[in-house]
C-alpha cells in the first residue's frame, strides 16, 4: 500500500501546475461594494480583496497593455486605467 502512495504522488511530479485563474472583473467589483459597506471606505490596496474566501486559489485580473488595474472613487468601481 505504501509503494502505491509513493507512486501517486511521484506521478504527479512532473506535471506543470496551473496558473491560478483570474478573477473576472465584475466579481472583483462585487467584493469591493462589499468590502465598502463592511469597512466604510475602499482597501488601501487592490490585492486586499483576493482575501474574500470566494477567491482562494485566485488572483487579479492581468490588465490589457498599457493599462493597470485601479480604484475609481468617483464610481466606486475597479477599473483599468491608463499607466
């Protein structure tokens, strides 16, 4: 029994891992309202809210060329700006 746990897991050892999926930017701005409403105003940092337990295992969004990804207090909204 033994040797055939050894063996599942060296099988799996030469596999490339997945990257971890992206958080869709509509869902990223439903955990910011959320996070407004609990906290009274935005995170200091946009990476705060991949902390919300319907993101583990998942990371922001990668912004187009020439853009970032940023806070707009005028809409209380994510959105990916110009750098």
């Amino acid at each position: 029994m033994c040797l055939l746990v050894a063996g599942g897991l060296l099988a799996g050892c030469g596999k490339k891992q997945k990257a971890p999926e992206e958080i869709a930017l509509p869902e990223l701005n439903r955990a910011l309202q959320v996070w407004i409403m609990n906290n009274g105003s935005a995170p200091r940092n946009l990476n705060e809210l991949t902390n919300f337990p319907a993101f583990a295992g998942r990371r922001l969004p990668t912004p187009p060329p020439g853009k970032k990804l940023a806070y707009d207090p005028a809409t209380k909204q994510i959105i990916f700006a110009d750098q």
